[in-house]
C-alpha cells in the first residue's frame, strides 16, 4: 500500500512540474507561421563549386565583368545574372562578388584547328 501512495504522489509532483498543454494555438496561426517560413530566403549552408564553362564571345565585351561601367554585356554578367535568378546565388552576392570569393581562370587564346 505504501508503494502505490509513493507511486502517486511522485505522479501529482511530476505533473506539478510540468508546464501545461498550450491549446491556444489554431491551426491557421501554424499554417500562417509555415508559410513564413516558406516564403523567407531559403538559407543554404556555403559550399565550394567549380563551374566549367565554354562560351562564344560574340556579341559580348570580353568576360570579366565591370561593375563601374554595365553598359558592356560580359559573359560574367550573364553568368551572375543566370545564377541569380537560377536560385544558386543571393541577389546580394551578385552585385559584390567578393561575399561568394568568386574566382576565374580563361584563356585568351584562339582554337588551333588543324586542317
């Protein structure tokens, strides 16, 4: 008898401790908060990436991108462009390319075709 009067009122400190059940919360509140968070900027963790690329330059003023003067399209600038839109990149991170320590290798050079 002894055991079952100890078995219950450790049950009744128990319960004491226990915050209560909080009901207030409706389903649209949840809903509401979900949708938030959908709509917020997904945050992904940074990785490291390399992209090979080819291109024709036609049309275009050289491939490095010059932020003084957009008036030149530059392969760089369809590439940020594309990135941004694609989701890979942060809008922010397009217009200063330092945040994503962006980095580039080209060659200059014409294909030799040998005939």
């Amino acid at each position: 008898m002894s055991s079952k009067m100890t078995e219950d009122s450790s049950d009744a400190q128990i319960k004491a401790l226990k915050r209560p059940a909080d009901d207030t919360h409706t389903e649209t509140e949840y809903e509401d908060k979900k949708l938030k968070t959908d709509q917020d900027e997904r945050k992904y963790s940074k990785k490291k990436v390399a992209l090979l690329m080819a291109y024709s330059g036609k049309g275009y003023y050289g491939m490095q991108r010059n932020a003084k003067n957009s008036q030149f399209r530059t392969i760089e600038d369809e590439l940020v462009t594309a990135l941004v839109r694609a989701g890979c990149i942060p809008e922010g991170h397009g217009d200063d390319m330092k945040k994503m320590s962006f980095q580039r290798c080209a060659r200059t050079d014409k294909v030799n075709i040998l005939t």
